[in-house]
C-alpha cells in the first residue's frame, strides 16, 4: 500500500458532501451576534428535517417541558438561541457519516464519547467564562477526523487501528506512527470547509496539542477547554469502550482553566447524569 500524504486526505475533504444548506446557514447564523430568533428560526423551518430535529430537541422529555412545543420559534424561546441552534446542529453532524465498515470501529461508541467530551467542554467553558455553545460544539466536533480518514481512506486507517491494537497506546500515537499526522490536523479541515467559527476549527486543531497555541495565552482558550474536556471524557469512559487509554493531561492548559477539586467533583457528577439524556436525545 502506498503512503497517504496529508495534502491528499485534505483532497479528499473537498470531495466530501457539504452539510445541507440549511444546517450551513445554522451554523452562519449561531457565528453572527446581530442574528435574532426569528431568523434563527426561519433558517431551520426552511429544511424539514432540519425542523423537525428541532422540535424533537425541544420536546424530548430530557427537558421535562410540561407542554408540547409546536412551533421552532416558541422552541428557541423555552430553551434558548444559542442552546437550539448548537444542539441542531450537533443532531444534524452526529447523522452525517454513515457508519464505517470496519469491525475494530464502534460509531455509536464514538458519538457517546463526541457528546461526552461535548458535554464537560461546556461545563469547563461555562467555569472559565467561554461561550459555552461554541464550548459545546467544538467538544463533539474534536475527533470527526477520524471519521473523515475512515470514510475516505478505509484500508489506510484499517492499519491505524490495527496497530494501536497490536501496541495498545491510543489512536493518535498510531497515526502519527503510520500516516506522519493525525486526525486533528484532517479534522480543523473539515470544520473550515464546514464554515465552522475559526475558534472552534482551532479547539479541534489542537485537542491533543494545546501548548502549540500561539500567544502564550495565560487565560483559558477553547483549545484549552476541549483538551481537558476529552481527557475528562476518556476518564470517566462515557464511551463504554473498555479499550479507550485516558490521554495525558497538558498542565498548563489544566492550570489556566483553574477548577478546583470540589468543582469539578460536582462538574462531573452533573455531567454523568446528563450524558444518558443527551445521547438518547441525540440518537447516539
């Protein structure tokens, strides 16, 4: 088998289908603080689907609404703008990628662990005083370049998980190892080419990376939040994958973020009742 460079994998992104129309204008939409409910909700009403994945939202019984929402206006009203639009957006990615045809790859597993890492993301940003949405977004977002390699580059990643089996050390070791990069760097690709904000394609750049955050920043940046948020993740194996390694945790980036030992008892706690919610509300 012939080498696959990362030109080529970034190639094969512009072959990929776009999000739908609709969603694209979500995402516009969430990015643009002048943007108001009504347009919000006439972006999502012009995409059945797309509607509809916003009244299930608002009427899964995880938000114990005691009425039934009819219309998407009134749910952005009840829930909130930025809530609606991300976690739109996020049912909308979660069913992008049909599952890859490899035994060694669990997509459910996946996602659980995406909408885990998607749910302490935004506990720690909301601690850190980041945009929690964004927050929230960029923790789901953080290993969909995996899927991109898989769906694009089957037989190339068959080898990738191959090895981290016969090697046990985590997925990104083995990419590094076999391809020269990994699934970060395919990743921010996907989320620019998506038109996702360029602080969330920057979180997912450096996931497994913080400290290449340019600036020497001394307060928390997203990266920061989504680095802690899949180590939080893994630990808690929200994934039910028995075989996930807990990645190493960057202190800086764990400093900067600054949660003390009570908080984050009680951060976990939350987010170990919520997550069963989330994955059934999302379908993963």
């Amino acid at each position: 088998m012939t080498a696959l460079s990362l030109d080529e994998v970034l190639a094969d992104i512009h072959e990929l289908p776009s999000l739908p129309a609709a969603v694209s204008e979500l995402v516009r939409t969430l990015d643009d603080e002048a943007a108001g409910i009504d347009q919000l909700a006439e972006g999502i009403a012009k995409d059945q689907s797309l509607a509809a994945r916003a009244l299930r939202v608002a009427n899964s019984p995880f938000y114990g609404i005691p009425h039934r929402v009819a219309s998407i206006h009134d749910a952005i009203v009840i829930l909130g703008f930025r809530a609606v639009g991300s976690l739109v957006t996020a049912a909308s990615v979660t069913g992008y990628f049909a599952p890859p045809p490899h035994d060694a790859f669990d997509l459910p597993r996946f996602w659980r662990h995406g909408i885990g890492a998607a749910l302490c993301a935004r506990a720690l940003a909301r601690s850190a005083e980041l945009d929690v949405e964004a927050a929230f977004t960029a923790g789901l977002l953080h290993d969909i370049g995996v899927l991109v390699l898989l769906t694009t580059r089957p037989r190339h990643y068959a080898r990738v998980l191959e090895y981290r089996a016969a090697h046990d050390c985590e997925r990104v070791e083995a990419e590094r190892e076999l391809l020269g990069f990994d699934h970060a760097r395919v990743g921010e690709a996907l989320a620019e080419r998506w038109r996702f904000p360029a602080e969330i394609s920057r979180a997912v750049a450096l996931h497994h990376a913080p400290e290449q955050a340019p600036g020497g920043a001394t307060r928390p940046t997203l990266g920061d939040v989504v680095h802690v948020a899949n180590i939080l993740a893994h630990a808690l194996d929200l994934s039910g994958d028995p075989n996930e390694l807990v990645p190493p945790m960057d202190p800086l980036a764990w400093r900067r973020i600054g949660l003390d030992p009570a908080e984050l008892k009680l951060m976990l706690f939350g987010i170990e009742q919520e997550h069963e919610g989330y994955c059934a509300l999302l379908a993963a």
